[in-house]
C-alpha cells in the first residue's frame, strides 16, 4: 500500500523532516548551478560588443570560459574559407595569465583536417564528444610541444544556420572532470558563441554597406547654382538639369524659378538659409527636397556660401547641390536592418527559451491532465464536480498547444495537420477574443455551419483569426468600431491571384475578418505581408503579425486578398481549400479507448517522481501491470535482471545519465523486440524519424491525454506481433 510520503515523491525511510530537508538541498544546488550558468551566459553576453576586434571578442570567450567554468584549458578553432581545415584562433590554458588570439593562419602549431582527430570529428559530424579520459582514447591528437597536460576533453561544434563553422574545445587535467550537466551547459554555450560570431558577421557587413553608400554619394554629380544677391538664379551647371528634368538654360533665363522645384514643406526653411548665407557671410549646410519634372521627390543637400565682390561686399551665393536620395534610402535600409537583427535576436532568444521551459512545463501539464483523469474515473457519471474537472483538462490542453505554438514558431518546425472543421475554432477564438478586446469594439460573428472540413492545424488557424482581430482592434482603439468575423464555404470559378500565389478553381473556406477602423492607403497595402513592417509606435508591435498570417495561409494551400481605403475601414478574406476527408469532432478526438491487452506487464521510466508515480497509477487503473522507476540506470538493471518479464517499456527522454533513446539502444540490445514507446516534453537531440530508425515503436509528445497513450501502447503491441513499427 502506498503511503502518504510515497505518493509525493518522498523517502518513506526517513522522517518527514529529513525528506523535506533533502529536497531543499537538492533545490539549493540546483539553483546554485542555475547562478553559475547565468553568470557565465551573461560573461559571454558582454563580449557582443560591435566595438571590439573578432580577436579581442575570442580572446576574452576563452579567458570567460577557462576561468568562469574552471576548465583550465580552453580553444576555439575555426574553419578555413575552404571549409577543410581547423586553426586555432583562440586558446586560454591554466598556465598562461590571459587568453591569446591568432589571425587565420598565424599559429604555427597543428592544424586539423576535416574528420582528423577528435576536433576534426566534431567539426565533421557537428556533434559533440565528451571524453573522460583522452589517454583511452585512440583518436586523441596530442601536441608534442604542448604544456599543457590533458586528460578529460570537452568538445562542441559551433553551429550557424545549420552549418560547422568551427569547434569549442575544453580540457582539464582530471579524469573524468567534465559531468552531463556541464556538457549541458557549455552545450549553450557553444551555441551562443557561434550566434555572437553571426552577429559580428552581420555587423561588419552593415559597416561595408554603410561604406558603398558613402561612395556613392561621393562619385554622384553636384548640381551647381549660381544667385544674386536679390536671390535670382543667375547660372546653373548640367548636373542641376539632370537632377530637376529641367534643361539648365530655363534657370539661368529665368524661366523657372529654383524654389519653383523645391517641396511646399521646405520652400520656407530653403529661402531663410539662403538670406542667412548673405546676411551673414557664413557658409552653412542644409538638406531639403526638390520635385523633379517628372514629380519625383529628391532629398539634396546643399552647401551654400556666400559670394563677394571686389569691394568684399556680398553679391549673392553660390550653392553645391548634392542628390542624397540614394544616402537617405540607404539609412533608413541601415536603420531597417539593424532593427530587423535585433528583432531577430530577441526571436531566437525566445526560442531558446522556449525550448528550455518546453519540457518542464509539459511535465507540469502531464501531471494536471493525468491527476484530473484519475479524479473523474473516481466520480460519479452525474456528478457536478466531473465538468469542473472538464474544466481543468481543456485548460491544460489548450495550455499545451500554446507550448506547442511557441515552440513551432520560435524553431520554424512543421506541424502535424488533420481534417478539422474550422467554424470550431472560429467560435472558441470570438469566445476569447470578447474576453480580451474593450466593450467599445462590438465583435459579431457569421458562422456557416455547413461549411466544409479544411486539412489544418488548428493551433495555427486560431493563430490566423487571433492576429488579424488585434489588428483590426489595434486600427479601431482610438474610437469606437466593429469587428466582423465570417466564415461561408463557396465555390470558386476561375482563378483567383493575390501576393504571388495562385488559387484555382475549386471549393473553399472562405473566412473574412472585417473592421470600421481607419483603413490603410496603398502604399501601406504594398507593404502589409513584409517582416518586420508595422504602422505601430515603437513597443507596440514586431511587425510579424500579419507576415505571420501570410506565412501559415500559404502553408495550407490558400490565399489572403485585402481591400482597405482611408477611413473605411479594411477587410481580409481568406480561402482555405477543403478537404475530402471527413473531420473529427472533440467527442470523436476524446473518446476514451479501452486496453485491448489488460494483463500487459510494462515498465514506467521518468526521472519526475510525480511523472512515474501517476503513469503508474493510471495504467494499473486501465488494467495494466505497471512497473514504475526514477532512474534510467536502475531501470535498465531492473529489465536485465528479468528481460521476459516485461511486454513494454515506456521512457521519458530527458532524463541524467542515459537519455531515453539511449537507454532503449541498451534494452534492445538485451532483448532486441522489446517494444519502447518514448516520450518528451521536448527534445532538440531525437525527432520522430530518429526515434523510429532507432528501433522505437513509438513517439509521443507529453503532456500526453490518457487516451492517445493507450492508442499508443495498443499500437505499439500490435506493432510487435506485427513485426515492425507503426506507420502513421
């Protein structure tokens, strides 16, 4: 019988206090290691300074690192244009006070091929290798001339947009120094470092486009203006005509007037500096914009001085005029660009983020979801409290498809899509967005209920509808407004074009999202679907709503059209192909499924005690025998000592010592048909598709409903009478 200790993850051998007091240690420790990880990312985060020489930033990387994360040595070699060799760029070593850096092709020391040695290998395969004893190790490369005594190695590649650019390298002269959640740390590690070098990358690029503009307008013609003191234009040169489309001899006859061309906003400011130039005989600067006769606006700066005659008395001014129109793009591009790497970089972070938090949180939600279902089975079909516990599991669902979300947003991954009917998920996402908008925005819905099934994710299209309604809020806010969402299926005749993409004819989905707000003109119309683009002020939007939208309607085979003007507000329509498969409703999707093998004997592995101990209180609910174990290396040991005794193996992933994948590698081997269904909140390391190719049966992702993982372990079982893996 379990006791009250036993079922909060406690040691029943010990008092209540000395439990208590072991996982405070423990929680003590852990965030002690959460300090040193912050200290040390935050050490490297202050070498990201544009000011600082490639070498001066790898030097200090590798000083941050030998001295914050005490590994005595530390390098970072990086590839050759040629993608062939590593060379030592950077190194910090116990026996030196500081780090040294080296130009490419400076150090004299050895250099590695592509697959030569251990750094060559990383570099090759762009995993990482950990060895705890290099003297073991035949692959080791060692220094003949080096100081340095090496005999635990840490190596990890560094990593940009898919591609080795380099190699981390770290030793210390202990065997055995460097643990799993150090190589889980400095694994962050490498990948901020490459990240860094990107970024210095885009940064020097930025400085070399700022160069080329300077050069352009350097090598551009000066417009020469010649007036007198009355402020007539008495001369001008050709390079005034090719910039006005104006033949010089009209200015110097008189015919048009140069302020004639300048722009009604800056005519004033124009006629001022140049009286100021005359009265007071001091050559100054001044940027303003002229019309062309063609009614295209030039931005020139201009430099005028003052023109004197014999007696030292001022007869007029003579203007350089300068066509910056190019300058001036190539700034506000500049500005674009910076902006858009920023926003870039606060986008991977989230993504970072995300991942790290993924897998707690999951786990968080496995427990509530499973801990809920275990409630309800003990309550009455009629009982009130069961639809409050209904309640709690559709939080939790939805809770886990924003995890989801995020994490498919942050990484760019595809997601899984079914026939869904969308005017389900119209209804939900109108429910919440009367919670979130004013009462001054009055929210009406047209939903056709006969509207056919689309092949969607649904997560995504709520993504759609939530990103156009704020926009849409975002144009009404400052006064009062409706917003329209409909949705009709219809059948399209001909082809329909928008932003590039066809939609032939054919039936579809046609959701529109309408407001009353302020409408956008056509230049802002043009520009609407592009990253980074916003109308908003500054810390009111990223500019990826609506290229957010574009992205997933185009993923799913539709196309999104626009009608806006000024004051009438703005419609989106968007055709989603329908599908010829029927779709499920939530009764169908949450059916709950039977074990078809009740007398199946399996065992339960997940390092979160409360993760295990519930697992094995559902499955013995539904008629399972269940073995449950906290530790992969104890449940390896509990399998070899009775290899038949199990029909299944359900892992969690991310567990200290042996991983999931790894520790089904080591079951298989004892008993190669043994079927593991594997589990993860999430996992950078081990997809679906490795999984499989592993050998395991199947891939589920946590939290994980009651329901689909008894789908999963039927299909599994039956795979392994079958023979084989599942296909799904």
């Amino acid at each position: 019988m379990t006791t009250s200790q036993e079922a909060h993850g406690l040691d029943p051998s010990k008092t209540p206090i000395d439990s208590y007091v072991d996982v405070l240690s423990k929680m003590t420790r852990r965030h002690e290691h959460f300090v040193r990880q912050l200290s040390v990312l935050s050490d490297i985060d202050a070498c990201d300074d544009f000011s600082l020489t490639m070498e001066d930033i790898l030097r200090r990387l590798v000083e941050t690192l030998a001295f914050g994360l005490a590994t005595e040595n530390c390098s970072l070699l990086l590839l050759d244009p040629t993608g062939q060799h590593l060379s030592l760029r950077a190194a910090c070593s116990a026996i030196d006070e500081r780090g040294q850096s080296f130009q490419e092709g400076e150090w004299k020391g050895n250099q590695f091929r592509l697959g030569e040695g251990i750094v060559g290998r990383v570099a090759q395969t762009g995993k990482a290798i950990r060895v705890d004893d290099v003297t073991k190790e035949e692959g080791f490369l060692r220094d003949g001339d080096s100081k340095v005594d090496i005999r635990s190695l840490l190596c990890f590649p560094l990593r940009s947009e898919g591609k080795t650019v380099g190699v981390l390298n770290l030793s210390h002269s202990t065997p055995g120094f460097f643990t799993v959640d150090e190589e889980g740390i400095l694994g962050l590690v490498a990948s901020r470092i490459a990240r860094l070098m990107v970024s210095h990358q885009l940064h020097r690029q930025l400085l070399e486009s700022e160069e080329h503009y300077r050069l352009v307008s350097q090598s551009a013609g000066d417009g020469i203006l010649v007036f007198d003191a009355e402020g007539h234009l008495l001369d001008a040169n050709p390079a005034v005509e090719q910039m006005a489309g104006i033949p010089a001899s009209h200015f110097r006859q008189g015919k048009t007037e140069w302020e004639s061309i300048v722009c009604p906003e800056d005519r004033a400011l124009f006629l001022k500096h140049r009286a100021s130039v005359m009265e007071s005989n001091v050559p100054t600067t001044l940027d303003y914009r002229i019309v062309d006769a063609e009614g295209n606006i030039h931005f020139v700066e201009q430099r005028c001085s003052p023109m004197h005659g014999t007696s030292g008395q001022c007869r007029g001014a003579v203007c350089v005029v300068r066509d910056i129109t190019e300058v001036k793009k190539a700034e506000r591009e500049k500005a674009e660009l910076e902006a858009q790497l920023r926003q870039s970089q606060k986008i991977e972070a989230v993504g970072m983020l995300a991942g790290g938090i993924a897998h707690d949180f999951n786990n968080i939600l496995y427990a509530i979801l499973g801990y809920t279902d275990l409630a309800m089975r003990g309550l009455p079909t009629d009982s009130p409290i069961r639809e409050r516990l209904a309640g709690v599991i559709k939080a939790a669902t939805r809770a886990a498809d924003l995890v989801s979300q995020i994490l498919t947003f942050s990484r760019q991954t595809k997601k899984k899509r079914k026939p869904i009917l969308i005017q389900e998920v119209v209804k939900e996402t109108l429910k919440l967005m009367r919670e979130l908008l004013p009462t001054t925005i009055e929210i009406r819905g047209n939903v056709a209920a006969d509207c056919g099934p689309v092949l969607a994710d649904p997560t995504e299209i709520q993504q759609v509808i939530m990103n156009l309604c704020t926009n849409s809020y975002h144009a009404m806010r400052e006064h009062a407004g409706t917003l329209t969402v409909s949705l009709v299926q219809v059948k399209v005749d001909h082809t329909l074009s928008a932003g590039g993409s066809d939609l032939p004819p054919g039936r579809y989905a046609k959701l529109s999202v309408r407001d009353t707000g302020h409408g956008m003109d056509k230049a802002t119309l043009e520009r609407i679907f592009l990253p980074y683009f916003t109308t908003k002020k500054v810390g009111e939007g990223t500019g990826l709503g609506l290229a957010t939208v574009h992205g997933i309607v185009k993923s799913h085979e539709g196309i999104i059209t626009v009608h806006s003007e000024r004051g009438r507000g703005t419609t989106f329509d968007i055709f989603f192909p329908l599908c010829a498969q029927a779709a499920k409703t939530a009764g169908q999707e949450n059916a709950e499924i039977f074990p078809q093998r009740s007398n199946c004997r399996i065992l339960f592995v997940d390092d979160e005690e409360i993760i295990a101990q519930m697992g094995k209180e559902i499955l013995e609910v539904l008629g399972y025998k269940v073995e449950s174990r906290t530790g992969s290396v104890e449940a390896l040991e509990v399998f070899r000592a009775d290899p038949a005794g199990f029909d299944l193996v359900i892992a969690d992933q991310t567990m200290p010592n042996l991983t999931g994948a790894e520790l089904a590698r080591q079951l298989m081997r004892i008993r190669p048909d043994i079927p593991v269904i594997l589990c993860t909140g999430f996992s950078d390391t081990v997809n679906e598709q490795q999984a499989k190719a592993i050998g395991i049966r199947e891939y589920v992702m946590k939290p994980i409903v009651t329901s689909d993982l008894v789908k999963a372990i039927e299909r599994a079982l039956r795979s392994h009478q079958d023979g084989g893996n599942t296909v799904r």
